[in-house]
C-alpha cells in the first residue's frame, strides 16, 4: 500500500454477554461477519488502494471467514476495545495504510455511503487528522432524541462545529441550549443539533497518538473515547451524512437488535451497492 492507500478495519469480538457467537449470528439469513465484511468490500470495489480486513480474536471467527473468503487476521486477546483491536490489526499490516477505517464488526446496516463520505472528506481535507459522520437533525428528529433519552439519558451524541465543519465537543447531553426555540422552529427545517454518529476514520498518526495520550478531563465522565481527540488538539472533521430515505440503526447487541434489524431489512430490502 502507498501513502494515500486505504484500510477498513472490522473488528469483531466473539464473545458477547447478550448476544453470544455475535458476529457469526445471522440477520435474515446471512451471518453478520458477513454482511459487514460486504459493506467493505462495496467500498473498497469504488477507490484504488483501498483493501478490508476482519480483525478477530477468535478461531471460530477466522474459520468462517476463511471458509467464505473474507479477509482476516487475529489479534491479541488483551485488546479491550474495537479501536484497540483495529490498531492492532494495522501493525500487523506489512505496509503502513495512510487511512484506517473503523467499521465495527455488529454494525451490518452502516449505509456504505457513510464511509464513502469519509473517504472523500480525507482525501479532500488539509487538516483533518480524525473523520466521523453527523446528521443534521431536524425538529421532528430531535423531538424524538429528546423523547429516547426520557429513558435512556445516555443514548445519542451530540456534537458542536466550527465553522469549517471540525468538531469543538461532543456531548451525551443535547447541545446546543435553544433560546427561544419556538420562533426558530418557525423559520428553519433543521435544528441547530448534529448527532454523531460512530463511525471513525483516522489518519495512521492520529490512530497512534491516540494510544499514547492520557484519556481526557470529559473523556471519562461521558464515556466518549473521541473527546481525547478532542482535548489534545488533534483535528476532528465531522462528515454531514444523508440516510437517503434510509431507516438507520446503530450496532447489534441483542436478539431485540437482531429483530429489529432483521424488520428493517424485511421492510427496506438490501442495501443497492
């Protein structure tokens, strides 16, 4: 790989207390692993020098993939996190990617064109050492945030942006504060909020920095890894990202996740890659 070449890294952990053997469950008919690992490959089918790789620390894992011809590598068992295992991936790497894509192994319904986005944002951006999607909310789409977190508080980020688009915080609260919302909602469609949606792609530095920094002051009372970024200056660009019609879901944790998933897909059919 040469210095603008690309990775997309698939971390994916066998063991899982709700949902045990979770990468090799299958969501309508087709195990996770696998729907994930074709995400990428769409991805990687669209730019030169972009490659994919299934980061696991589990035999069962590689046999599979093995099997069905997905590319894969075992990484160490300490590994205590999805970003710990991606990097880990990496150094194994016989060449150094210039870009890391971060695409969690239970997230088979991330739309490929998140990713795409980033990719394009990196290779058109000077500064941005850290890229990860946003959507702009709308009203009703941030009467419904403020409607989850009635029960669960701490679901859904939010973020603030500078002017360029790079990110200044991020937030389990709902940022910003809205004075008098009422007269804003009658002259614009979008709210002032983003919601963050965790999709990382990183610089090879910044993936290494990222490991050598003290965790931040915000950091840990929030539970946001990205505020370390944040807090040691290193550029964080937010991608607005479109669900183009799509209904969007984060990871798959549960069977709950698994139905729900599997009722998406039944009603939106597969994704047209």
């Amino acid at each position: 790989m040469n210095n603008k070449s690309i990775l997309i890294v698939i971390p994916a952990r066998y063991a899982s207390t709700r949902l045990p053997g979770k990468p090799l469950h299958k969501i309508a008919g087709i195990e996770m692993i696998k729907r994930v690992a074709e995400i990428a490959i769409s991805v990687c089918e669209k730019y030169n020098n972009c490659d994919y790789i299934v980061a696991t620390d589990d035999n069962k894992i590689v046999a599979f993939c093995e099997a069905k011809n997905i590319k894969v590598t075992m990484t160490a068992e300490s590994c205590k996190s999805g970003t710990e295992r991606c990097f880990d991936a990496v150094k194994k790497m016989e060449n150094t990617p210039a870009f890391i894509v971060n695409l969690q192994g239970d997230n088979p319904l991330c739309p490929p064109w998140f990713i795409e986005d980033m990719i394009n944002e990196w290779q058109n951006d000077k500064e941005g050492q850290v890229f990860t999607p946003c959507v702009h909310l709308t009203w009703e789409e941030l009467d419904q945030m403020r409607e989850n977190k009635k029960t669960t508080p701490f679901s859904g980020t939010t973020v603030q942006v500078d002017k360029l688009g790079y990110a200044l915080t991020f937030s389990k609260l709902t940022l910003p504060a809205i004075r008098k919302e009422e007269k804003l909602r009658e002259h614009t469609t979008k709210s002032p909020v983003r919601r963050h949606i965790g999709l990382y792609g990183y610089t090879h530095e910044a993936l290494k920095d990222y490991f050598n920094l003290e965790p931040g002051q915000y950091e840990k009372p929030e539970g946001l890894e990205q505020m370390r970024f944040i807090e040691h200056r290193i550029p964080v660009k937010m991608v607005e990202v479109d669900y183009r019609g799509w209904q969007g879901m984060s990871g798959v944790d549960s069977p709950e996740d698994v139905e729900r998933a599997e009722a998406i897909i039944a009603t939106q059919g597969e994704f047209n890659r």
